[in-house]
C-alpha cells in the first residue's frame, strides 16, 4: 500500500491514480501518522506544505521510528527544496507539482514499491 499525504484533494487524486497500487489517502499529517499504527505503507507520497503540522514535521516523526524510519518517500511540492538537506530521512525523490506528470510518479512507484 502506497500513502498519498496531500490536503489538495484533486491532486492527492491524480498522484493516486498515477500510481496504479492500492493506495490510502491523508489530507493531513496527524490522520496519516494516526493510520502508521494500523499498517505501515511500502511507500509514500507527502506534500510539505499541509494544513496543521506540515510535511517536515511528519518526517521527523517517522525517522523517530525504526519501523518508519526506512520507507521511501517522494516528496510532491510547490516549494524549491534544491538547498534542504534531506540526507537525514528516506527521501528518495522530490517532485515539483508544477512540473510533474504521471509517468514521473509511475517511475518511483517501479523502482522503490
């Protein structure tokens, strides 16, 4: 199962879709790590700028976790991330909402799912 945390709803949507898996939807944070207790996604989908906590505070929750801490994530966002260092969670992708289409989430659900 693949997450999809986005508080836009048609975009969490269309990524969804794009990602041809079973997927759950969260359009906050606080459901999403409140779902962590019930099954832990293969991968996940995260916006960073989220209504109530945002995506960097979700990331910190999972890397304080050895069970979270080492699933793959793309980050989906608006925001120029090139300078942040994100070395320190599993972070294997940034995708620029603007730019991205659904073959570019297709690629990170083949090689990380």
């Amino acid at each position: 199962m693949i997450f999809v945390i986005d508080d836009d709803e048609i975009m969490a949507e269309c990524v969804a879709r794009a990602t041809g898996r079973e997927t759950k939807i969260f359009a906050s944070a606080i459901e999403a790590m409140q779902a962590l207790g019930e099954r832990l996604p293969e991968m996940i989908f995260l916006d960073i700028l989220l209504d109530g906590p945002d995506g960097f505070t979700f990331l910190n929750e999972l890397v304080s976790y050895t069970d979270t801490a080492k699933i793959p994530i793309v980050i989906i966002s608006s925001l120029d991330l090139s300078s942040k260092d994100l070395s320190g969670y599993s972070v294997v992708g940034i995708l620029d909402k603007a730019k991205m289409t659904p073959k570019d989430i297709k690629q990170y659900v083949e090689q990380y799912y």
